[in-house]
C-alpha cells in the first residue's frame, strides 16, 4: 500500500516538500513513545496508525486514518503494563510466564465487554466500527470525533450554571441507565474521559475493565483522583451501580463549584469536602443534596440506580422525598471487587454453614431453557479464542437458523445441563472468602482452547432484538452468566469431554 502524504498527528493532506502541516502545524512525521506502535503501521489492511492520543496500564489509544472510507477513525490497543512490544516492533511480549493466565483473562473479559458495547446505540457514546485480533492482541476501532475532554473545557468555563451543567450531563446519565440496565458499569467516570464539543454534544469513553480500576488489582489501578468511589480504594468494599454514581456526582460537583472535590481517599472519617450548597447558595436545595448523596463516603447511603439520582438532579424546585429512600439495587451488577483475609465470627461461621446447604439446593441441573426460557434464536454467533504466550489467535463462526449446521449446534446447546457450584453462592455471598477459595480450588490447564463465546440472536419483530450471551472457560469448562451482568460459574453436570468435545468442533468448522 502506497504511503499517503498525510500529517500523522491530524492526517489532513500536504503538499510536497511541506515540513509543518498546515492545519495543526506540527511536523508531519509523528513519534510515538516506545512500546506504541510506530506511526504508519497499518492494522487489518486499513487502519493506518497515527499519533498515539493517551496511554494507560491497559490500552493505548491512536489517532487512525481508514484507508478505504477516507476518514479518521480512532483505534483502541489491549497493551497492559504486563507486555512489551516485540522486536519487530509490532507484536507483544509477555514480561514473565507467570503473567501468561492474567493477559488472557483480561484479553478475554475486555473482548466480551468490547462485543457487548457495540450492542449500544446511544448518542453519547462513540460508536464501535470494528472489533478484530493482529500483533499478538485485540484491537477496537470506533468513530473519531474532534472534541476536547471535559477537563480542558471546564478549566476554560470555571463553575456553570445548572442549566448548562444538566444540559451536559443528561445524555450521560440516559447513556450510564441503559450500561446499568445490561449489568455493565464503568468505573472511571472523570472529565479526563467525557468529551464535548463546540455544539456542547458530549460523549463518555475509557471503556475499560473496572477491575484494573481499583487497587490490589495486580496491575497499575487507573484512579482519578477527586472522582474515583473510595470501594475503589479497597478490594474489600463492593462495586455496582452507586460507584458510577459516586464518579458522576462528582463530575457535577466540580461543574457547578468550579473545583474537583477532594479525593476519596483522603476524605476519611472526617470528610473533608466543602458542601454544595455552602459554595453554590443559589443552587435549588434538591440539587445540592442530590449530589452530596452521590459523593457519600458509605455506597450504601448513596442512590441505588442513575434513575432515582436523576430525579433529584432534575427537578426544578423542592426535594422529593420518595428520591431520598433508600432504594434496593434494581439492576444486576457486575462481580465486585472483593477482598480477603478476614476473620469469621461465630454468627458468621454458621451464616455460611446456612449458604452452603442453601447451595445444595440451588446446585440442581438445569439447561439453557431454564436460563433463557422462549429463546428461538435466528442467528448464532460463536467466538473461540486461544492464548499462548507469546501468541492469541481466535476464530468465529456466524450461524443462521434455517441451515444444517445451526440446527445441529442449537439441539447440542440444549442438550446442554449445567449445575451452579455451591462454592460459588458463598462466595458470592462472602466476598472475602474468595482469595481462600482460590488458594485451595484450582483448575486444570491441560487444553490448548481457552474461552469459547456462543451469541444468540433473536428477531422480536421490532427495532431492537434480543440477545443472549454465554461465555466458557474451556480449561475448566466453567460457565458465565451475561445474561445477568454478573460472573456466575457453572459446572457441567454431563462432562468436561462433552465441552471440549464441542469447542474443537467449532475450532476446526470455524477454520473452513
């Protein structure tokens, strides 16, 4: 492929002999730090890499130019702090083998989240192109859209006037409701990931794992000082909804008080964060006290779902005390981050003697009728992925109803009986006790397949279809729920060989 003339870092076209381009007025040939991929590298047989726009511990993100639509786009790269760009300065290198099961877990998890997203159609989020695997890794490649982070804009701005602030922040709150409706969450809410341009439309992105977003994760947390939830400061405290929550009032807080509040982590017992309402007197009661609630030191005296913190934010006058109830959750969470190494009471002894009996019980067979009851899907897509060291390659296969090989792969899946493990339902229940689980629990690794992810897709005669996600580990031929938002293990009742049996048919039908 010719190499264009274009300026890496806006990708806009010079002229011959042209040393600084004339729209951005840098010098055309961008330098990109040393583990990013060199610019003009081409991805997919399209993507043209620029200049890189920000880096993290898990993804580098570039400026990109689509050689075939002519148009910038934005392209994400899986590169955690664990990796190192390969001699040929395109592929990646693990550190140590012993990050080998830690880069495929979160490879695989980032790509079941990166699938997900794309199932959202929301204004305030940048749509997703193209997801696909080269140099070793994966890779996404969304819309590109000239805007600036909020951060920039509202060091310019100073404090708003709540007309502009709920302007800003609506599209964010309808966005957060349908992630919290799908069991997603983001937890890095920040001005430094919300952007907006010159029409005031604004976008949320850093869509990332929430689990390199707190502390004790294994890899460097990436925290936002001011507007990180403080269960993000500890692996001991749950996450859910009411941490988003926490990240979004805060981001109001600095539109309307001009100033980030003060960083959860040093906010104590003392809590040292300045009122609302003492630095914005003119600001409606309901409001200010909305958004102390969102920023509460303890999540449980937070809202419990973005629809009941939006009715505080956007009421024109007087507090509705039906929004200051405690709520319950009302949407599936994603698996909290948990923390281990406490001590069990007496009463906590025979609560989980009580949960285990429990999950006897709730350990009964059951199959994906029962999971998914009237699913009759008409299309199925499956993902199989397989993670070396020093390699990833994975493969996929899209199946729709009507033919010989989706109707053979549907009557197998609903042969299909899986039990839940009663591990698991203390676990859940007893987060803490999920480290000494893992010490004296372990899995084999004896299969050269690692995830396999099954897709259904349903016409339900409207605009929106339904779709249903399972995912296996096929080293342990575990099974996790997306269907409810949360890691939910399920063992097979009818064998490990039938799994693996299964995962190396659509491995090699997959392949012609």
């Amino acid at each position: 492929m010719p190499e264009p003339n274009l300026c890496r870092h806006c990708f806009c076209a010079m002229e011959e002999g042209e040393t600084v381009c004339p729209v951005c007025g840098k010098k055309p040939d961008a330098e990109n730090p040393e583990q990013a991929l060199p610019p003009g590298t081409v991805l997919s047989g399209r993507y043209r890499i620029g200049t890189v726009l920000h880096h993290n511990d898990l993804l580098t993100t570039y400026l990109g130019w689509d050689t075939e639509k002519d148009r910038k786009v934005q392209v994400e790269e899986f590169f955690p702090g664990i990796l190192k760009r390969a001699e040929d300065g395109r592929g990646i290198m693990l550190i140590s083998a012993e990050s080998k099961t830690l880069f495929r877990t979160m490879a695989s998890d980032l790509h079941d989240r990166w699938k997900r997203l794309t199932e959202i159609n929301h204004k305030a989020m940048l749509k997703t192109l193209v997801l696909f695997s080269e140099n070793d890794t994966l890779y996404r490649v969304t819309e590109y859209l000239r805007m600036e982070p909020l951060e920039s804009y509202l060091e310019r701005q100073g404090e708003m006037s709540l007309t502009d602030a709920r302007q800003l922040i609506s599209p964010l709150i309808s966005l957060l409701s349908q992630l919290h409706n799908m069991g997603l969450t983001h937890c890095g809410i920040s001005p430094q990931n919300i952007y907006v341009d010159s029409r005031k439309r604004v976008v949320l992105d850093g869509f990332a794992l929430p689990e390199l977003r707190t502390v004790g994760n294994g890899l460097h947390a990436e925290l936002y000082a001011g507007y990180s939830a403080p269960e993000q400061y500890s692996k001991a405290l749950w996450q859910g909804e009411w941490t988003d929550i926490y990240s979004l009032g805060a981001v109001l807080y600095r539109m309307l008080a001009g100033q980030a509040p003060v960083s959860a982590e040093l906010r104590g017992e003392k809590n040292f964060l300045s009122p609302l309402a003492k630095l914005r007197p003119d600001l409606p009661e309901n409001v200010c006290d909305g958004i102390m609630r969102a920023l509460n030191i303890d999540h449980k005296q937070r809202y419990r779902s973005m629809e009941a913190f939006s009715a505080a934010l956007l009421e024109e006058s007087g507090a509705n005390t039906a929004v200051f109830r405690p709520e319950a959750p009302t949407h599936p969470i994603e698996k909290p981050v948990t923390g281990q190494g406490r001590q069990l009471s007496p009463t906590m002894t025979l609560l989980a003697a009580l949960l285990v009996i429990w999950g006897l019980w709730y350990a009964r067979p059951i199959g994906v009728d029962t999971l998914y009851p009237e699913l009759e899907p008409d299309i199925i897509e499956v993902y199989l992925s397989d993670f070396n060291t020093y390699r990833h390659e994975d493969r996929r296969l899209n199946l729709t109803a009507g033919t010989e090989e989706f109707d053979d792969l549907w009557s197998e899946i609903q042969e299909l009986r899986f039990r839940r493990s009663p591990f698991n339902v203390v676990v859940q229940a007893l987060p803490f006790l999920e480290g000494i689980v893992d010490t004296y629990v372990k899995y084999p690794e004896t299969d050269d397949l690692d995830t396999m992810s099954i897709s259904f897709a349903q016409d339900n005669g409207t605009d929106v279809w339904r779709s249903e996600h399972l995912k296996f580990d096929v080293d342990a031929w575990s099974y996790r729920d997306f269907d409810h938002g949360v890691t939910l293990p399920l063992m097979m009742k009818n064998g490990h060989e039938i799994g693996q049996k299964m995962a190396h048919e659509l491995w090699e039908q997959a392949a012609e």
